[in-house]
C-alpha cells in the first residue's frame, strides 16, 4: 500500500516536448517513476537525491545516539514487517520505505545504507531526506517536542485529528494515478506518431 502526502499547492507539470528518458517525482512516503525501455540501471543503493536542513543540532545532547538507535528501528522494522516503516522515538520520527518488489531482507540492507549515507551526508541536521535507487529514508528532530495539530492550526471544531491526513493520503494517490495515466497517455501517443510517419 503506498502511503503518501500530498499539498493542494504542489503541482507536478512535464512538458510534453521534452525528451524524457526517466522521470521521477517523490511525494512524501511514496513516488511515482518511469523509465524508457534500456535505460542505464545503477546499483539498488547508488545515491540519487539528498537534502537536509539547514538547522543543526549542537553535539552533547545525543542526538547523534537518538538519532542512529531511529535509524535502528526503522531498518529492523522494514526487515520484519515490509517495505514500509514509520517510528518516532526520543523527539526523531524517521520513515523508510522501499521499491514493492525489493524483499524484505534486501530493503533492510537498503535502509541501512540510506541511513549511512544520511549520517554521512547531513550530519548533524535536525531534518533529512535521502534517496537511494531503491528506497528512501527521512527524519525530523524535534528538540522543543513533536507539534501537535492543536498547537499548529489550532481546533478545528470536533474533527478527528487524522481526518486531514486521510483526506491528503486519498488525494496524493488519485493525484499519483491520475499522472501515471498521463504519462501513459503520453507515451502511447509519442509512439503512435512515430509509428505512423513510417
């Protein structure tokens, strides 16, 4: 099941003139990925994207023992459970996912080297996002306490707190299927015109 986040005011636009070989758009907990047939593969844990936050945590709080006992977590949970894993513990909240078709034992060894690379890469960052061919990793420290929807947006008159995010989930996954058909569209077209000027 693909778990996504998705905001009203992300719009994800690819002109069709553009000669794309492989496309890849990376919601929050899910992506959406194409390639043309005999694209050049890379290794399942080759490093693709990283971004960390520009705000950083002072050494002699743990966070670096915080933050790699998370990283623990996640990795032992996508071994034991599937390709994707949520946990939050000490102030960080770390998600792992990997490819549906990577086995459980692999996607372990995959989260373990986007962790690596995240500790490698951003160091002591209170946030990051680390993209490997085959899976994803992502972390937020919160050093003042996890913000509660309450202490954010303020009430909002008897709802249940995960009624926003139920609604988000659904539209990043019909927004996700709505750009695969598209995609498909595309491409079935770029073929059938270059199957009739023949």
């Amino acid at each position: 099941m693909c778990h996504c986040h998705y905001s009203s005011s992300t719009t994800v636009f690819l002109p069709p003139s553009l000669p794309f070989v492989a496309v890849r758009v990376q919601l929050s907990g899910c992506y959406l990925w194409y390639e043309v047939v005999g694209f050049k593969q890379v290794a399942a844990t080759q490093l693709l994207y990283k971004v960390y936050g520009a705000r950083r945590v002072v050494e002699g709080g743990g966070f670096k023992a915080r933050r790699d006992a998370t990283f623990g977590m996640v990795e032992n949970g996508v071994q034991s459970s599937g390709n994707l894993f949520y946990t939050g513990s000490y102030q960080i909240y770390v998600l792992g996912q990997c490819e549906g078709n990577l086995g459980n034992a692999y996607c372990g060894d995959c989260i373990r080297s986007a962790a690596e690379q995240a500790k490698d890469q951003c160091g002591y960052s209170i946030s990051a996002q680390v993209y490997l061919q085959n899976c994803y990793i992502s972390y937020n420290f919160y050093p003042n306490g996890v913000p509660t929807s309450s202490s954010s947006s303020g009430s909002k008159g008897g709802r249940h707190p995960h009624t926003e995010r139920t609604i988000a989930l659904a539209v990043g996954g019909v927004a996700a299927l709505g750009f695969l058909i598209f995609c498909m569209l595309f491409l079935k077209s770029v073929l059938k015109r270059r199957g009739g000027k023949r």
